[in-house]
C-alpha cells in the first residue's frame, strides 16, 4: 500500500486558523538550515514559507515593538497565501529595493504627523545587518513579516487613522474607506518604482491636512532648538506698562513668528509698547484669546507651552482629517466647534461663506461630533423643547410657577389646551408625555427666526438666536480674556443665519438673500423649504487650524477630546478598530 503523504503543515495552519502555540513556534523556528558563502541561506525550498506561515497563524511577532497584529492576521493571511507564502520583500536572499525605500519612509514617519518608533524605525538596520551575513530561514521569515505588518499598520493609519473614531465617541464611519491592504500591498509597493507616491494617494485629499503637515515639519525644526528663555508672569503688564521680561518676550514672539525679524527692539527695553504690543495681540488672535495686547496670565501660560506639546497637538489634528470623508456628494459645511466656526463650501472646494458660531456648554451639553445632512430650512420655527430639557429644566421651573411665561401647553397633535397656566392635573399630563410644552414662532423664540435640520439622534440644530439674546456683537469673555462661545445645549447658534440660510439656497430659484429677510421678519409661521439636492454637515473638532496664508492657529481644548485622544494612541497597536 502507498504511504499517505504527510498534512502539509501551511495548509493545516490556514485551516484551523488558531495561533500556534509558544512551543510550535520555537520548534519550528530549530529546523536546521546551512548558510552559503554569499550569506543566503541554503534550505528546503519552503522552509521560509512554513515560518512565514508559523508566524502569520500566530498574529504575533516579538520582533516587533508592537507584537500583537491579530487584528492584521486575516489582512497577511491573504496577502501571503496568493504567493504561497513565498517571501515578498526578499528576493534570492537579498532585500529588495523596495524595502529599502519603505524602510525609510518608516524612519520619516513623524513627518507624517505618525510616530516612527510604531513601524520599528530604530529597529530595521539591525534586521538589515542580520540578512547581510550569515543567517537562518527564520531571519527572512521575519524580517519579511515584520515589514509586511509594518507597511500594513502605516497605510492603514495614513489613510483611516490609527483609531477608530467611533470608539472615541466620534460619529464618523470609516468602514467604507478601507482599503484592500493584501491588494494594494502587493499590486502597487512589492514591486512598485516610487513608493512615496503610491502612499501619498492615500493620505486625506485636503488643502488644510497637507497645510497643517508642512507647520507641523516648521514646528518639529523649532522644537530641535527648544523653547529658550520663558516668557515671565509679571502678573498683568498693560501696553505701556513696565516689564522687566521684554528679552524673554521678545525671543518667544520672535521664535512663534509674531515678531518680524526686522522689527527691531532695543535690549535694554524696560517698557512694554510699540511692535511688541502689536505681536502680542497677533499671537492672542491666533489662540483664541481675545486681541487686547494686555500681556495676562492667560496669554503668557499660553506662550510658555511646550513647543514639543505644540507637536503633538498637531498630530492629533492630523489624525482627526484622516477621520474624515473623503468625498462628498455636494460642498458641505463644516463646524470647527473649538474653533467656534463655520465653513461653507463651494462647488471648486473653497470657502464660499464662514461665520462665528456658539455651540454647547464644556460640561452638561456637548456638542455632538457627527456627520449628517441639512435637508430643510424651516422660517419661523416652533421651539419644542426635547425630553431632557423639558424633565430636567421646564417641569421644575412649572412645578415651582405654573405660569407658562410665553409657552403653550400643547396636546401630541399640536393643539393649543394653555398659553396661560398649568393646572396640576395638566402638569402631570405633562410628565407622563400626554401634554407637552413648545414655543410659539417669533422674534423671542429658542429657535429665532430660522432653523436648519439634518435629523440626527442628538436633537442638535443649526440655528439663529432670541431676538434679545446678542451673543455675537462681542465676545462672551472668559477668565483671563480667552473667547468663550460655549451657552448652548449641544446646538448651534449662528452670528449670521440669514446669510447662512441665502448661502444654502443659492442655487434654487426666488430665495435670494432679500427673501430670505421677508420669509424670517414677515412670512408664515413654520415654513419649511426643502433642500434639493441635501448638503452635507460635519460636526468637528480641530484645536489647530492652517490658514491658507500659512499661519497657524492654536484653540483651547474645551472638551478634553485631544487629552483623551493622546491618552489612547499612547496605548500602542492593536488601536481600538
């Protein structure tokens, strides 16, 4: 009888699709193997195959300075087994040109806004050295693993980032972005000619990402030097006053580029006037803090920041573009909430209208980040308050003077029962959800007079403000000058709706900009125009912003999301995916 041939052991790894044991490994890895004159090593033809195998079943390499690629193993699983698990960057035992060039685009990694340190950068001219002399079937088998895992994790992060934002409470989905990594892997970089820009197709397609990249690259040069001298805490200098820290101020605003070099400033200076009044209140511009030249605590922790903070800070900036959606079906409008700003696009992908805005309180009313679509304007609104602040706040306001002061006690289909007062019969009506309370249209209404909703489970709006409530003529002015725009309850206030509302009506027929006043002052309560096609919103959060003159704006962290953030990737691969 005919011996059966042996279960090769490849097949019987991708079959059962569980790691292999500690023990397997290390058997596998004390195969024998002689080594040429020339350094490649002279083996069973599928030696290399089986510990490339071994270790792609495992998900583990410890080589790596992130063992764990579990959450990579089914994306090396395909990648290798359409070769037969046949080495990809090792050709007749000689690494291939086009590991060398990845290689290096892992050692410039930080440029990236990435940290080198995850794609092994400190750790590849040892694998190289090793390769280059003597060596056995399992040192191919993992360098050729480890660059694999490693060109995986680094196309993945340029292009989706390196969490999944929904794990962060950010609302986008980055699912339908995702590339075919065994696909692009192996058709565009094994043998591909110029590697850096087959991975620059897949950076974020945005003038503001690549602009924030090259300030990034401006601030990582800034940081080799260091911060030089502190800027001194003279408890409040007014322009004109005495200062003993001009040199320290001087060297700061210089070194951050609110001080001209060709503004000259004596260096016996002992009062605080002139150009350097003038660089502080561009440097407050640029902070968010309101530009008053008045050199306070606030503006002077602020410059006495860490520029290496500064660095990270637009990391985590350049993580939150790759978030994003990458195309959309027509110009959207953005909301920058630390920012407190809108951007309105246009058909050629510019700004075509920007706006203030306020949005929700730091603690008990966030404003949501998500991605939605305005689909109608209505003029006139009602204001119906939704179930938190109508248990939270008008129950117990009505509990302690049932006077509905301006509201009207409503059935579920709309009915007016009360616009006076609520009866505690009715006032129970009320908590069990037969009754409900709303705001008539008008000037004074929570609303104002227009409203812009893409439904979303938040209960968020874009809208216009009361009448009486100016939050826009000036700014509302926090502890030590910094811009508070922070009153709502999660929506958005616009300094300028009737634009906004013209800006998104442009292109339908009798709604210019002068209609729009009459529909807002003097149309019918409650008129709801359909947006046809629906536009695009993006809800975000940025603490750093480039102008496309290429200055550099800083915003204060109102909602702790960029700590949270650092916490996280400070954890390592695998990111929550």
């Amino acid at each position: 009888m005919r011996s059966r041939r042996p279960l090769d052991i490849a097949t019987l790894l991708l079959a059962t699709s569980m790691p292999l044991s500690s023990q397997t490994v290390t058997q596998a890895k004390s195969v024998p193997t002689s080594i040429s004159a020339k350094g490649s090593s002279t083996q069973k033809p599928d030696s290399v195959d089986l510990r490339l195998s071994a270790i792609v079943a495992s998900g583990r390499l410890d080589d790596l300075r992130w063992p764990d690629f579990s959450d990579y193993r089914l994306h090396l699983t395909n990648f290798y087994r359409q070769a037969a698990y046949k080495p990809a960057w090792i050709r007749d035992g000689e690494i291939t040109p086009q590991a060398i060039e990845l290689i290096q685009i892992f050692k410039d990694a930080n440029r990236e806004g990435l940290l080198a340190e995850d794609y092994d950068a400190s750790r590849w001219a040892d694998r190289v050295t090793v390769l280059k002399g003597p060596h056995e079937a399992t040192d191919e088998a993992r360098f050729d693993a480890a660059l694999t895992v490693c060109i995986m994790r680094y196309v993945s992060d340029v292009h989706i980032g390196r969490i999944n934002p929904q794990n962060l409470g950010f609302e986008f989905d980055v699912s339908h972005k995702k590339l075919d990594l065994p696909h692009f892997v192996r058709e565009r970089l094994v043998s591909g000619t110029d590697l850096r820009s087959e991975l620059a197709e897949v950076e974020p397609p945005f003038p503001s990402y690549q602009r924030l990249r090259t300030a990034l690259l401006h601030y990582m040069e800034l940081a080799k030097s260091g911060d030089g001298e502190k800027v001194l805490d003279a408890g409040g200098v007014s322009p004109g006053g005495q200062y003993a820290g001009i040199a320290g101020l001087t060297s700061r605003l210089r070194l951050l580029g609110d001080l001209p070099d060709s503004v000259t400033i004596p260096a016996d200076a002992k009062v605080y006037e002139g150009p350097l009044v003038d660089a502080v209140k561009h440097f407050q511009g640029r902070f968010g803090l309101r530009p008053t030249g008045e050199l306070d605590y606030k503006t002077v922790v602020e410059m006495n920041v860490p520029l290496s903070d500064r660095v990270e800070q637009m990391r985590l900036g350049l993580e939150r573009f790759r978030w994003l959606p990458y195309e959309f079906k027509q110009p959207p409008v953005v909301i920058n909430v630390p920012e407190f700003r809108l951007y309105a696009f246009d058909e050629k992908n510019e700004v075509g209208l920007t706006m203030r805005v306020n949005v929700g309180e730091d603690y008990n009313h966030q404003t949501p980040m998500f991605e939605g679509n305005i689909q109608y304007l209505v003029f006139r609104p009602y204001w119906n308050p939704t179930s938190n602040i109508l248990r939270n706040e008008i129950i117990p306001d009505l509990e302690k003077n049932p006077s509905l002061d301006g509201l009207e006690l409503v059935s579920t289909n709309g009915k007016v029962i009360s616009s006076g007062t609520v009866t505690p019969a009715m006032l129970q009506q009320v908590r069990t959800g037969k009754l409900t309370v709303r705001q008539p249209p008008g000037p004074e209404n929570g609303m104002g007079l227009v409203k812009f909703i893409f439904p979303n489970q938040h209960d968020v709006y874009i809208h216009d403000t009361p009448a009486s409530l100016d939050m826009f003529s000036e700014a509302t002015e926090g502890q030590e000058g910094e811009l508070k725009r922070v009153a709502s309850h999660g929506c958005i206030h616009l300094q300028y709706p009737d634009k906004f509302a013209a800006y998104l009506l442009r292109n339908t027929p009798g709604w210019d900009e002068e209609h729009v006043e009459k529909a807002m002052h003097d149309g019918r309560d409650n008129l709801q125009v359909n947006l046809a096609p629906a536009v695009p919103v993006l809800i975000f959060y940025m603490t750093v912003v480039v102008e496309e003159n290429g200055e550099v704006r800083f915003f204060h962290d109102i909602y702790d999301h960029d700590r949270t953030l650092r916490l996280e990737l400070a954890h390592g691969y695998p990111y929550p995916k």
